[in-house]
C-alpha cells in the first residue's frame, strides 16, 4: 500500500483517484472492503481517498454537524502543529464550530495511504484559507496532515486526526519552516 508520492503515481492511479473523487462528490461513499476474509478488512488506496474526500466534503459544507459526526467518540483531533489535543467527539464538534465560522476553505492531497486490518492512514500537504480577524483580510495556515481511521461495527471512523497547521505567508509554500511567520 505504500506508493510514491501523489504525483509519483501511474496515470492508471490518478484515474482511480478521479473515480473517488466523483463517487465522493455525488454521495457515494464506500460500503464494504475491497478485500476482505474473516478476520482482516482492508481498504484500497481508492477507498481510503474515498473516506478523506468525504472529510472534504463534510468540511467544506461548513456544517460542525455533519463534519464531527465523521469522528469516533473517543477521537483526538490536534488542530496546530504545536496545539493542544482535541479530545472526543464533543470537543472535535467545538473546535470545527469555532473554525468553520470563519468560512475557511482547503487545499488538502493524499501523498501517503497505508492500511491495515481495520485501520488505514491517509497523509500529505494541506493549506487552509479562513477570514482573519479584520474584515477584508485572510490568514494561511499549512502543514502536513494525518487521519487515522479505524473500521468499528461496520463503519470506518475517524479515530486520530492531526491537522498540523500554523500561520504561512501567501508567498511561502507549506512545509518551509522559513515560511512560518513570528508570532
């Protein structure tokens, strides 16, 4: 399950990966494994990017409701890169309550999917766009995300996300520790 990065992959890949992205955005999500025998279900890389464009679908819905509900109960959400963790579903609904009110949007790719008997990882870049805090003006913060999921009475959870973000300049890429602005 370990490929190259996003833009490493064969055509035939990235036509998997269109296929996700259009079955995501019409409502169709994955229902069963695409492997599975009695005791390990394990997912393909489609259907892992499958789950993260549901994520990125609930997320740009702009409803705390509809993105929380994504998460297991007992999830950790790290929202900045040196931030607090995030604890339960509670606490993962407040902070996307908080976030989402600031109408950002996300540039997030999968450069890295793994998975495992019931569980599966997805990775890469991500750059989120919110309003700040004078009217008019826009703040970037980037980094590199992490979504854990885990399969739980049939249906596959969010049960650690790291969103890994801090401030960026517009000018700077994500991942240039240069970029990151003094506080």
């Amino acid at each position: 399950m370990n490929e190259p990065g996003f833009f490493g992959r064969t055509l035939k890949s990235f036509a998997f990966g269109s296929i996700a992205a259009f079955a995501a955005a019409t409502g169709s999500v994955v229902a069963g494994p695409a492997r599975a025998d009695a005791t390990c279900i394990k997912l393909s890389d489609v259907e892992i990017v499958q789950l993260l464009n549901r994520w990125r679908t609930e997320f740009a819905s702009g409803d705390p409701d509809r993105v929380s509900a994504l998460y297991a109960d007992e999830a950790s959400l790290i929202a900045t890169k040196d931030g607090p963790p995030h604890n339960g579903k509670e606490a993962i609904h407040s902070y996307f309550k908080d976030l989402l009110a600031k109408r950002p949007t996300v540039s997030i790719r999968p450069s890295s999917l793994t998975a495992d008997c019931g569980t599966a990882v997805v990775s890469g870049p991500v750059a989120y766009r919110i309003t700040g805090e004078r009217k008019g003006t826009r703040a970037v913060l980037g980094g590199t995300y992490m979504a854990e999921y885990a399969l739980r009475d049939g249906k596959w959870w969010i049960v650690r996300h790291s969103l890994a973000a801090d401030r960026r300049s517009l000018a700077s890429p994500v991942g240039d520790p240069a970029s990151t602005p003094p506080l």
